[in-house]
C-alpha cells in the first residue's frame, strides 16, 4: 500500500466530515470555522487517539508522513502563488463622500502589528520556556519556533521546525512548531472570530455586513453557483488543463530542487536557505513565468484556476498539519507549550487591540 495515498486519503475524509459538521453545527457556522479546521481537528483526534487505543496499522501513513506533506505542499503551494499573476487594483469607493486612506492606514498598521508580533514572541518564548520547560527538560530554544506558527501558519512551522531539526540538532521541532501551529489556529477561531464579531457589532468594520445562510454553512445552493473555476485553456484532446497546470508546478518543483542544490553551496546561510524549499519554489515559479512570458505562451496559464490549486493546497495543508501532530514525541512538553501559547495568545490579543 502507498503510505502518502492512504495518508491523503484519511486526510479527504476528515475534510468531508467537516464540510457535513460545518453544515449541521450552528456553532461552527456562527464562529466560520474553516472546514480544514473542523477537518484537521477530527484527524487529529483520531491520530492521536483512535489508532493508538486500537493499535491500526495505517500502513505507514502516521505523523511524519503528515508532516512531509505538509512541507510538500507548503512548497507547491508557494509555486503556485508565484505563478499567478497579480490581479489589477480596483478603485476603492468612497464612503461618505471621503477617500477610502483608511485602507492604507489599516494595512500599514497590520504589517506593524505583525512585524511587532513576529520579533517579539519568539524573544519571549524563549525566555519562557527557558525558565518553565528546565523541570520538563526542554530548552529555550524551542520557544523560539512560536511566531512561525502563531503569525504565519502551519506550512512555515513545518518549515522551519524542520531546520531546527535538521540544521541545529533540536529533537522534535518539528512537531513542536506544528503543535504551535495547531494552538494557534484554535486560537484564531475561539479567541479572534469573536473579537472580530464584537468589532463588528459596534461598526468599525466598515464593509461588515449580514453573512447569508450559504456562507455560514460554507456550501452554495445551485442558484448561488456562478463563480468560474477559470477558462479552459488547451484542447482536452491534446491535454486538459488542470492537467497541464499541475504539470507546470511539477516543473517548478523540480527547478527548486536545483535552486536549492545550488543555493547550498553559499557559505554560512546555504545550507538554511537550501532547506527553506518553499521560497526556492517561488523562485522557481518567477523564473519559469518569466521564460513563459518570453516565449508569449503565458497565455496557456490561466490565474483563476491557479488560484484554485493554491486554495486546493492551503486546504489539505492545514488538515494535515493537524493529523501530523504527535502526541508522544511533545507529550512531555506539553505543559510548557501550551502555557506559552496561552502568554502568546493574550500578548497577540493586547497589541491588535491597543
């Protein structure tokens, strides 16, 4: 059997279970939790839980399997932002008569906040756990893992607890940034939604507006089903598509494992940049648009589906960082990480308010 069949394949149906859980629960669909949430929360309860009390055989698809995908996509996923174009700006409306600088404002602080946030955390992380995780044996170091998690996502955790590991010699950071990874999407749903609610109910949102029944439940009726999925851009005789456009990040993938051979070679900072694949398949992906564009075949690549695979990715990503979590290998830890994501979590909620 192929592990990363069976382990994509579990991971499929812990999306379905949350699609049908996203559907039913009034509570996942007033707090819009991502069906790759539900999904992932699923899959790691019955990591965790169900194939250990019954002691399955999986056929190899256990944790690390989880994370290697993860990292796979992670990857492509970054190949497949660099291959779509950037859309035009649209002109902003005005609302009461006055210019729309308030988006400027909005996004020029939230890249201050995150930019806070980001050098922060890991300075107080490690000082944390170098203070609460000596009794469980657990360096400071690993403290430092939480802003991949907490201001990035589960890919970039992945990542770079995977150089952790492999560059520094840190046993189990990679689990241990996922772990964060997991905490921080909870604390997104349980902590951040309802925040954005009450925002939105004193009106600082100024597009907020009533979410109708299909957003909540996340499933379209027939009449609600006009968005394109993207043009079909080569002949289904000669090759479909979406065929061609997996194809062209098959392409892309193999162009970063150059990058990345190459890349290794620079002195000092080589070999970490070497194992930051997701930015060697950026590269990649700039490079091969470039030649596609060269060449005035870029027209064969159409932005919408792109777009659409990018999503694809981001989906079973996020599903299969939760199923990667091992509760063994941080068991011992997990007094320490979860009281410095519990810190983490009030320092984040603090400086996005105030």
């Amino acid at each position: 059997m192929n592990s990363a069949m069976i382990a994509l394949g579990l991971a499929s149906i812990m999306i379905c279970l949350g699609m049908v859980l996203r559907a039913k629960v009034p509570f996942l669909r007033k707090m819009l939790v991502p069906v790759s949430v539900v999904g992932g929360v699923i899959g790691f309860i019955f990591m965790n839980v169900v194939t250990s009390a019954l002691s399955t055989d999986l056929g190899g698809a256990d944790a690390d399997m989880f994370t290697e995908i993860v990292n796979v996509l992670f990857t492509i996923s970054f190949i497949s932002i660099g291959l779509t174009d950037a859309r035009k700006k649209k002109k902003i409306p005005s609302v009461d008569g006055k210019k729309e600088s308030g988006v400027m404002k909005g996004a020029l602080g939230m890249g201050m906040v995150w930019c806070a946030l980001y050098t922060l955390t890991p300075v107080i992380g490690y000082v944390l756990i170098s203070i609460i995780g000596k009794p469980f044996g657990m360096s400071g170091e690993y403290g430092m893992l939480i802003p991949f998690a907490f201001c990035q996502g589960p890919g970039q955790a992945a990542t770079y607890g995977l150089i952790f590991e492999e560059t520094y010699g840190f046993l189990n950071s990679s689990q241990v940034a996922i772990m964060f990874a997991v905490v921080g999407f909870l604390v997104a749903f349980l902590v951040g939604v309802p925040i954005a609610k009450i925002g939105m109910k004193k009106k600082i949102a100024r597009y907020a507006g009533k979410l109708n029944r299909s957003v909540e439940k996340g499933i379209f009726t027939p009449e609600e089903q006009r968005e394109p999925m993207g043009k079909v851009t080569t002949h289904s005789g000669s090759i479909d598509t979406l065929a061609f456009h997996f194809a062209l990040i098959g392409v892309c993938y193999m162009v970063a494992i150059g990058i990345s051979k190459l890349v290794s070679f620079i002195p000092i900072f080589g070999p970490t940049f070497a194992n930051m694949m997701f930015f060697c398949g950026m590269l990649a992906a700039y490079l091969v648009k470039a030649v596609m564009k060269k060449l005035h075949i870029n027209y064969i690549k159409n932005d919408v589906l792109q777009s659409k695979i990018t999503g694809w990715t981001s989906d079973f990503l996020v599903v299969c960082a939760f199923m990667a979590v091992k509760l063994e290998a941080v068991g011992n830890w997990l007094t320490p990480i979860l009281i410095e994501c519990v810190v983490v979590t009030v320092i984040t909620a603090v400086a996005c308010l105030y």
